[in-house]
C-alpha cells in the first residue's frame, strides 16, 4: 500500500537512534489497543488468543508502514511476583490492592524471583517470539520493561512510595534496589525471545510527580545500572518514555543514556484527520532535519482512534518525511 523505501524498517529504526538520515522518518507509534480494536479484538480477546494479538501487530506494518511491532504484556514482572490485579474486558490490567502493605511484606517477597515458568511470563515470550518468527529481521520487535520505580509504585501503590520517600526513604531503596533484578531476568528472557528494542515508559518520576533532587536519589541509580545491563550485556537499544513534563532532569535522563527517548505531545483521539496530517508534517519540518528522529504519538495511539487518523499520519509521512528533506 505504501512504499516500502530503500532500508528496512530495522535499517531506518536503528540509523535514527544512532542521530543518522535514513530514508525516512520511521514511523514507531505505541499502537497497542489501536492495533487490536482496528481488528475487532478485546484485550480479554487476545489474553485468550495470543495469535490475535500477534495479527494485530504484523497488520500494523502491513497496512499502516509502521517499522516496529510491540511485544508488550502489562504488569508483568508484578505479576509474576503475587501481585494481584483487576482485569478489565479491553482495558490494561490495574494493580489491586499494594502486594508490599510495609517492610514487613518485602521481607517476605523471594531473593532470587524466579520470573522463567510464570503465567504471564510465558505469555509474553510466546508473543515475542511469534512476533519474531513473522517478522524476521526486517522490522525491530520491541518489548515493554518499566523502570524498577515504576513497578515499585505497582507493588507499594505510588502515593504510599511517595510518602515514604519522605517518612521511610530505606524502603523506597530497598524495593528498587531488590526489583533491578527480576527487571535484569525478564529482559534476558525477553532478548532470547526476539526482543531488538526495550521500550521503558516512566510516567510516576516526572516534575509533577515528584522533584528532581528524589528523581536523583531514588530512580536515577536504578535507570544508570540496568540501561547499562541492555545496551553492554544484552546488547539491545532502549526507548525510553519520560511520559509528562521532565524538562527540569532531561540532563538526568541523558545521563542514562538510553538510545532515543519517546516524548509526548498529541492525542491523536480528539483530532480530525486534516489535524493529524498537518501536526505530523509539523513535528518533522520543527525536529527531522538531519536524522535522529521517529515519528509516534503522544504515550499510545488511543483505542478508539479512527483509522483515518492513522493513516494521515502515515500519510504525512511518506508526503513529508522522506529523506533528504526539502
């Protein structure tokens, strides 16, 4: 339907993060309930049918140019380690009530987690794999990993990790620091599965959430040492995604060197498609001078998105983003 351009979709992924022209901006949307809703599937659907979820994904690149799939299952590492969650027909999965009510409770969670055998962990690695067995190499698979604080506010529930951070900053560290490494296993397992690309969204560390100085104590170690882990010892290329407003710890985040970083602007469910057409034009004419940047939408391509919407915006693409830009 569209032209395919002289790379691969890997090929144009990886030279935008490595701040080169390819052949054109690569379009890396976060499109997972989009994906499955455009087919008429539920999220409970494809928890049912992994394959669904997998059709989804390849139709994304088949009909929509996009140049990744997401191999992406929520809460997993929680999961795997007791946590108790709401399931909802077509929404994510949301944490129940905190699995660490106190120090207590994270005394009691195993030193060595075992994460290989779980559930929700064989769920996953059978949908990267089968990613990557439709895919090959010619399309990045990239698979979810939240920050260690993230799945810490899962675990603990975020206002009470807040407070502590004020009233018990030991058990803030601890849970991190004890969390670092079921994130090290699941990516392992991950890498061995097809994963290319680890995709880490932190929405719970931004300026509104908490201040710069606790981002620096208590999530900026945890983000040196396992970026550090993917990109030396996996070898794999980190998206990170520092949902809301980070403009006062970007030097932070820099510092962890994650290999691009996926910032938010649109909501692509409340514009008309002529709207999407010119917003897309408009971030490559401002940001895709010289390379080394993709082109997505805002934290995820809302369920309900007209599919018009989405092929503007792939549309805008092809009319605008093609390399060497005019």
């Amino acid at each position: 339907m569209y032209d395919k351009g002289r790379m691969t979709s890997r090929e144009r992924v990886y030279a935008a993060m490595a701040l080169k022209e390819p052949d054109r901006v690569p379009i890396v949307m976060s499109n997972r309930l989009f994906a499955m809703h455009d087919l008429g599937y539920t999220m409970e659907d494809c928890y049912k049918d992994p394959e669904k979820y997998v059709e989804s994904q390849v139709r994304m690149v088949t009909e929509y140019a996009n140049d990744a799939v997401w191999a992406t299952v929520d809460l997993t590492v929680e999961r795997a380690l007791g946590q108790n969650v709401l399931m909802a027909r077509d929404n994510p999965p949301a944490p129940a009530a905190p699995l660490i009510g106190g120090p207590g409770d994270l005394a009691k969670l195993p030193r060595n987690p075992p994460l290989k055998g779980k559930g929700v962990t064989e769920y996953l690695l059978d949908i990267t794999g089968s990613l990557k067995k439709k895919v090959g190499d010619a399309v990045p698979v990239i698979g979810l990993m939240t920050s260690p604080f993230l799945q810490a506010c899962m675990l603990r529930g975020t206002e009470n990790l807040y407070m502590d951070m004020y009233e018990n900053p030991g058990l803030v560290k601890e849970l991190v620091d004890y969390l670092i490494e079921p994130t090290r296993q699941l990516t392992e397992l991950q890498a061995e599965a097809g994963t290319d690309i680890i995709y880490c969204p932190c929405p719970v560390a931004g300026r509104t959430c908490i201040s710069r100085e606790f981002y620096e104590e208590f999530v900026h170690p945890a983000h040196v040492k396992i970026f550090d882990y993917w990109k030396n010892t996996l070898g794999r290329k980190i998206l990170f995604h520092p949902c809301g407003d980070w403009s006062d710890r970007f030097d932070l985040v820099l510092d962890e060197r994650p290999d691009a970083i996926l910032v938010d602007k649109v909501d692509l469910a409340w514009l008309k498609k002529e709207q999407v057409r010119q917003e897309a034009k408009g971030c490559i004419a401002k940001a895709a001078a010289h390379g080394g940047y993709m082109l997505g939408a805002d934290c995820a391509v809302p369920r309900d998105s007209p599919a018009a919407n989405i092929r503007a915006f792939t549309e805008a693409v092809m009319e605008a983003g093609v390399y060497p830009l005019e």
